[in-house]
C-alpha cells in the first residue's frame, strides 16, 4: 500500500531545495494526511517548456521528514492548469482544466506515485460561461478554489457549479478510488437557482446544503437538506431545514460520538435567510433519513451574550459577525468551535466607481467586506456556552461585486470563504488521543522592529490555551505554510526568477 511508503521510512531531512519550478502555485502543494497526522507531502509544478503548445509536469511526493520517494514526470497542453487537489488517506486526486477543449480531466494517484484512473468532463459552452461568473472567477494567482473532498479511504466527491438547460444548478460527481467508478448528480426543477454546499459523508450518506430559488430574481430562497447515496448517487433525501420552531441554515457538520452533527445559524420560522439576520447558532443531529435526531439552539443575546458584546442579531461588538471554519471535540466530551469576523462596511473604491460611472456603478457593491479577528468558542458536551474569546488579528478588506450589499451575513460568510478565499484561517490539526489541538491562521504585523507576515497558533493542551507565531517574511516571489507534526509547520518559499521552491520546517509553541 502506498501509505506503507510513506511510514515505512525514516528520514532526517528537514529541507528540500527543488530546483527547475518554472511556475509554481503555491495551492497545489500539500499535506499528505492520515486523519490529522502527516504521512508525507507533494508538490505539483512546471518544471520545464516543451515547445509553444506542451509543458512538462512533475509530481513529488516526499515522506514527513521531506525525504523524496517519488518523482512523475508528463507532458500536456501548455492550456492545461491545475485548479485543485485533494487527498483521501490512500489516493491523490488533481483537477487539470483545459479551457481551449472545455474540459475537466481528473487523475488519480495511489500514494506510492502511480496513476490508478482518469475521469474527464467535456463542459457545454453554459455551463463554461456560468463557472467563469462563479467557481473560476477568482483571477488572484493564488486561487482557493473548493470543489473537491475527499471521502477517506473511498473516494472523492466534487462539487461545482452547472448549467443544465434554463435551470442554474450544481453538479456532485462522485469518482472512486478503489475502482474505476463514477456517478452524477445535478438537480433541475425548470427554470430555477441551485445553490449546493457539501456538508460531508457518514454511514454511506452524503449530505449537502442546497438552497432552492424559484427564479434568478427570487430574493427568498428554501434551504434543504439533501442525502445522495455513497455508492450509486441516488437521492435519498430532500428535506425542508426549518422545523415547529426554527429556520436553520446548516454551514458544517461534524461526526461526533459516532453520530452526524450539523451547525449552522438559525433563523425565525417565516425569516429569509438570504437577507434576515440570524438569531444564533443550532447543533442539529441528522439520521441517513435526514431527520433531526436532536436540536440544541444557543441565542446570541442569552447564552452568547454571557461571554461576547453580542447584539441579538449576531453582530459582536469591533468584531462583526462569525464564520465556523471548524467544529472539534476532544476526548473530555468539551466541544470548540473555531471561528473568524467578518463585517460589511462602506467601499470607497465601490462609491468612487459609481460616482465615476454617473450612478451606474463599475459591477462595485458601495460595500465591502472587512475580515478581522480570530474566536474560540469552548461548548460542553451538551453544547452549551461554556466559555468564548476573541483574538486580535490585523483585518484585510474584499471588495463585493454590485447587489451583495442585500446578502445576509451567513450567506456572505460563505461567499468569503468558498469564492473570494480572503480568511486568514488555514487549517486545524489534533492529536491522534484528541487530547490536543492546534488552530493556525496567517496575519500581518506592523510593528517598529518587524513589518510583514505572520503565522500564527492557538494551541489547546491539558485543558490549557497557548498562543504562538512565526515570522514569514522572506524574499521569496510567495510563501505558503502547510501542516506538519504537531508542533511544527512547514514553509515553502517559491523564488520566481531562481526557479527554485526551498522547503523547511519552523517549531510552534
């Protein structure tokens, strides 16, 4: 197997120096992952230029110490780019987009390096338009794009959006691991808006959040909960997410205790959740029917309130409003949800354009959106409110094409984290007892002895919280961090004019 490579050898290499990376981006290297511990990592880049149509391609794959254990070298179309990658504890999976063919191609990859199968979408010219208004529209070169996830040890499911006929959906494809093996799944009602967010797989069930728009102009979207079957795509569920009591909006779900846990915000039974302000946060528990198993409900103003400047809207004082990135519980039954601000504010850029533009407007919303700081929130086993702090961070700013200034915050939350890519939260890491845990997230200091970037921890151990971070600045062309043992990070520098992508590991507290 190839995880045996992986763990199977020892190394004391702490860097790698990769030389002939012609073009590297920087999101389509990572860690190779086993639950929270890291097995090993790739790296995916150009490493040189055929002639005027072909590039060669190499994959890397190292163990966790960066010792090499694989090299693949290919060749394809220089139209060819790498729009994402995942990992599902036994398998690689890259998305190559041809846009002169409209195609997607996906490759899979055991981890001892070898290609296992190939699945290939040919895109109508629709749906071709309709992905470069939504899941390609990000022109940043560092694009987080995220369609793909990986269902462990099986497979992977992607999710991204479609046109079929009149109807503005989204397309689940399903593309196995252990076989060559693939279903689809669009939903089309005539004429109207789909909106689908994966909320993840348990017991052979995959659930998504699927908002439904009567038209394009419906302002007041149904949220449904939507079970497809692992094996064959067949739609088990589509189930209404509002209840006797509540309207809720699910954001993630989590498997605890061996049961699927839903969290979202909720909102009154006649509220629209495209516009309404929610009036907290639920903890929903689902079956593989998609009934609501349990239900427990913190308001903002009541149990919130005890610990944050909170308004009963969900608004937190200098702080705006939440994003969940994480939900984890640990071996003592606490439960913490790791979180983000958020808030709209005016866009200077977005007012001069319409001013400009003699009130037409230059696709600028006269809003943007401020991100700023970090929030843990510590829950009990029954999920209620035991503790809740906030972590200063420096803000960034993401300006919001026209109309967004009618989005509901929830709904904008996720727009800031699924289309623009502008959080600063990178990713949560626990110990195989799930005793401990890390949360890391880049920010940007401004201080007299240093000026530049920044990434930093909250790290939970022994029931005790600590904060650390490492400096980043460098003169590399870009940076990334990724995972590494617990404790540690690993930083890329990638050095444009050099072709070089240098590699080590920094300690974290």
């Amino acid at each position: 197997m190839g995880l045996m490579l992986l763990t199977g050898l020892c190394s004391m290499s702490q860097k790698l120096s990769i030389e002939n990376v012609l073009k590297a981006t920087l999101r389509n290297s990572d860690a190779i992952k086993e639950g929270s511990e890291v097995k090993g990592y790739y790296f995916f880049y150009v490493s040189d230029k055929i002639d005027k149509k072909t590039n060669e391609y190499t994959l890397q794959i190292t163990d966790n110490n960066l010792k090499k254990l694989k090299d693949i070298k290919f060749q394809d179309s220089k139209d060819v780019t790498i729009l994402e990658s995942s990992f599902n504890g036994t398998d690689l999976i890259f998305l190559f987009y041809n846009e002169d063919a409209r195609t997607f191609e996906y490759q899979v990859y055991g981890a001892d390096g070898k290609k296992k199968h190939v699945y290939n979408r040919e895109l109508t010219k629709k749906e071709k338009r309709y992905l470069e208004q939504t899941y390609l529209a990000i022109d940043d070169e560092e694009q987080t794009f995220k369609g793909l996830y990986p269902i462990e040890g099986k497979g992977f499911i992607s999710n991204m959006p479609s046109r079929e006929d009149k109807d503005y959906t989204f397309q689940v494809d399903y593309f196995s691991t252990e076989k060559r093996k693939q279903w689809t799944f669009t939903p089309t009602l005539g004429a109207k808006k789909f909106i689908g967010d994966y909320l993840g797989t348990h017991n052979g069930v995959v659930y998504f959040e699927e908002l439904k728009f009567g038209s394009m102009m419906d302002q007041k979207p149904e949220s449904f909960l939507l079970g497809l079957d692992l094996e064959t795509g067949r739609q088990l569920f589509e189930k209404p997410t509002d209840n006797a009591k509540y309207k809720v909006y699910p954001a993630s779900m989590s498997i605890m205790n061996g049961k699927a846990i839903i969290f979202g915000e909720y909102f009154d039974p006649n509220g629209n959740i495209a516009k309404d302000k929610s009036l907290g946060f639920a903890f929903i528990g689902v079956d593989e029917k998609g009934n609501f198993t349990s239900e427990k409900y913190n308001s903002w103003d009541l149990e919130l309130g005890k610990f944050l400047d909170v308004t009963s809207k969900g608004k937190i004082a200098d702080f705006g409003f939440m994003y969940v990135h994480n939900i984890m519980q640990m071996a003592d039954g606490n439960v913490f949800a790791i979180g983000e601000g958020y808030k709209k504010v005016t866009s200077a850029l977005g007012i001069a354009s319409t001013l400009l533009s003699g009130g037409r407007g230059n696709g600028l919303s006269v809003m943007k959106i401020k991100v700023t700081d970090m929030m843990l929130i510590k829950f009990d086993k029954d999920f209620n409110v035991k503790e809740a702090k906030v972590y200063d961070k420096n803000s960034n700013s993401v300006e919001l094409p026209s109309g967004m200034e009618f989005v509901s915050a929830p709904l904008l939350g996720k727009l800031v984290k699924y289309t623009f890519g502008d959080f600063d939260y990178s990713y949560s890491q626990t110990n195989k007892e799930n005793t401990s845990f890390t949360v890391c997230y880049s920010d940007f200091e401004r201080g007299k002895n240093y000026k530049g970037g920044t990434f930093n921890s909250i790290s939970y151990n022994e029931g005790k919280i600590t904060t650390d971070k490492i400096q980043t600045k460098s003169d590399a062309t870009r940076t990334a961090v990724l995972p590494g043992k617990q404790g540690q990070v690993l930083i890329l520098d990638y050095y444009r004019k050099a072709k070089r992508l240098d590699i080590h590991f920094e300690k974290l507290n």
